[in-house]
C-alpha cells in the first residue's frame, strides 16, 4: 500500500528536493525512513508551480509536494 507524504515531513522534503536539484546524480534521503534512495520525479508547471513526486521503495512513499509559484507578470 502506497504512502502519502505526511505533511510533518515537509521541511525534510524540500530538504531531499533542493539536495536533489543542486546534485541529480547524488542519493537522496527519503523524508519519512530517511533511507537513501529515494527517487524524485519534477513535474513541475514553471513558472506556474513546482511539482514533484517522491517514491521511496523502503516504506512505500509515494507522495506529492506542490510549490505554488507567482507565474509570469502580466503584460
């Protein structure tokens, strides 16, 4: 049974996520067991929001985390 991100994991989340985008090729920490290996998906919708799905296979994470962003100024 999959798992949703529980949302006191949050902090630890955007944590894996900015480790993540400064080094793709490094091993993430999952935010829930803190296993390595977690595995992010960026979705994202720029420059409308940040979306990204996190999947850890140790304790059946696989949950969402959704940036809303500004978007583009208007004209």
């Amino acid at each position: 049974m999959a798992m949703d991100l529980p949302a006191d994991r949050m902090e630890s989340a955007l944590a894996s996520i900015a480790a993540w985008r400064s080094n793709p090729d490094a091993r993430c920490f999952c935010p829930v067991c803190s296993t390595p290996g977690l595995i992010i998906i960026d979705r994202s919708a720029r420059p409308y929001a940040e979306w990204y799905v996190l999947r850890c296979e140790a304790c059946s994470l696989d949950g969402t985390v959704h940036i809303p962003m500004a978007g583009p100024p208007e004209s």
